[in-house]
C-alpha cells in the first residue's frame, strides 16, 4: 500500500504519472513529493511507487 | 517630517523585541505575483520590519483589482511593482524594496531569486503556481517557500490553513476554492490567506535565521 495524501491506496508498481491521470489531478497543476522529496516534473513517468512509500500531491487552483 | 530610520528601527524593536527585529532587519525575502495575495504579503512584511523585499509582476493595476489588492485608485495603470514600491516607501522609506518588472518562468526563477531567502508565492493562475513552486523545489532547494492554494469565495475563514509541506515548503489555503469556480475573490478571504503566507514567512526569520545572518 502506498500512502497517498494520507490516504492509503493500492498503487505500487504504478508509475507518478499513472497516479496522477488516476486520481484526476492535471500535471500541469501540482508539485508531487514522493517521501518528502520533490519529483522532477520531467521524471513523473519514470518514477515509480513502491509499497510503503508516502506521496504528497499539491494542487494548485486558481485565485490570488 | 519623516521619521529617521534610527526611529522606526527601535519602534519597530520595542513591538517585536530586539532578536527578532534583528532577524527581520536581515531578512531577504521575495513576493512574486503582485496581487491580492502578494500587495497584501508584502505590505505586513513591510509593516513587520522586514529589510529586504523584492516585488515581482509584470501586469498594470486595473479597476478590477481595488476591491482586494493594495492599490488606490489613481495608481490603475502604473505597474504594479511602481505602485506598490509607492505605497510600501510611505510604509517604511528604510526598506530596501527591489522592483522586478517582469513575467516569472521556469528560465529567469533561479536567477531572479537566487539571492532571497524566503520566497512567497503568490500568482493567480495554477499553472503559473505550480510552475513556480516545482521550479524552486528543484532548483532552489536550499529557499524557504510558502505557496498559496484556494481562498476564492464566501466559504469559511477558519478553512484557510497552512501546512508544511516538505522541508522547507508550506501550503496556504483551503487547497479547494478555485476562483473559476464562479465564487470570486473577496478582499477579506484573500487577506486571510495572504495573512497566513506573511506569518509563516515571519515566523520562519524568528525561528529559522540566526542574528548574524548576512
């Protein structure tokens, strides 16, 4: 299991990218931390989560 | 008249006490994006004592933006690192207070920012957010970051809170309340929110920076 957003969730083997398409964030509109360090927007497809890994998605919208 | 900047110094260290004050008069910070969010972190920055603020924008006051940003009305149409640069000297003459007139991207962030320490974001466009923030989490590593999401509307005041994020990475806002949504941004939700961002900024010089900095 991983833990997404302090959520646990079945997504080992997948990859950032995956989550993200699964999970409805646009990629264009997030910072993702994967065990508290940044992933390179350029590295979403080939970084993978593994069981136990926590991943922090920030959405960014619109306003300020 | 004026007062001389020896006297708004110790005003300034009787409020705060003089370690802080210290640390605030060092601090080098940057807001970049120049609207409700960031005229209004800039300003309690400003009013805080902080040292060093570079203002970052490349848009114009407009009419649209007097019912939450820091402008008045005979600035529409100066830009707005000029107008502000105004308003934040009638706060503080001794602040130093760098305009930097341009449109932030991924290219120009790590240089325009490489000498401040602790960078707010606060732009209008997610996009635009989420560009800046990965940018400076990748490039930037070493730089306090405090980034703004969801403050548009009527919703509750209470819901807006910031979190650490990562290391050196917070998160203001109810992270929901999109303002193309069709809520709108209302002056007093988004000074809660740009409220919170100055006083994390604030209370990151108090506990993270050391007297002798810089």
């Amino acid at each position: 299991m991983v833990r997404i957003n302090g959520e646990m969730i079945d997504a080992s083997g997948k990859s950032i990218a995956q989550l993200l398409e699964a999970l409805g964030y646009s990629p264009q509109r997030v910072a993702v931390e994967l065990n508290v360090e940044i992933v390179p927007k350029a590295s979403y497809s080939e970084t993978f989560v593994k069981d136990g890994d926590s991943v922090e998605i920030v959405r960014f919208v619109g306003g300020g | 008249m004026i007062p001389t900047y020896e006297e708004i110094y110790s005003a300034l260290a009787e409020r705060h006490g003089a370690e802080l004050q210290k640390k605030l008069s060092l601090a080098r910070t940057a807001v970049c994006g120049l609207g409700g969010l960031g005229s209004n972190i800039a300003v309690c920055l400003v009013r805080a004592g902080v040292g060093h603020v570079r203002i970052i924008d490349f848009d114009r006051v407009d009419i649209s933006n007097i019912n939450r940003q820091q402008y008045f009305l005979e600035q529409i149409g100066q830009y707005k690192t000029d107008a502000l640069y105004e308003i934040l000297k009638r706060i503080n003459p001794y602040c130093e207070v760098v305009r930097t007139n341009v449109r932030l991207n991924e290219k120009n962030i790590p240089e325009i920012l490489a000498s401040e320490d602790v960078i707010c974001e606060a732009f209008d466009d997610p996009e635009s957010k989420a560009e800046l923030v990965n940018c400076v989490l990748e490039r930037l590593p070493e730089k306090y970051l405090i980034a703004a999401s969801g403050m548009a509307g009527l919703f509750s005041a209470n819901a807006i809170k910031t979190r650490k994020i990562a290391k050196r990475f917070y998160l203001s806002g109810d992270g929901e309340s999109d303002v193309s949504e069709g809520t709108g941004l209302v002056s007093s939700r988004v000074m809660v929110c740009a409220a919170h961002q100055a006083h994390k900024a604030i209370q990151l010089i108090n506990e993270e920076f050391q007297e002798e900095q810089k």
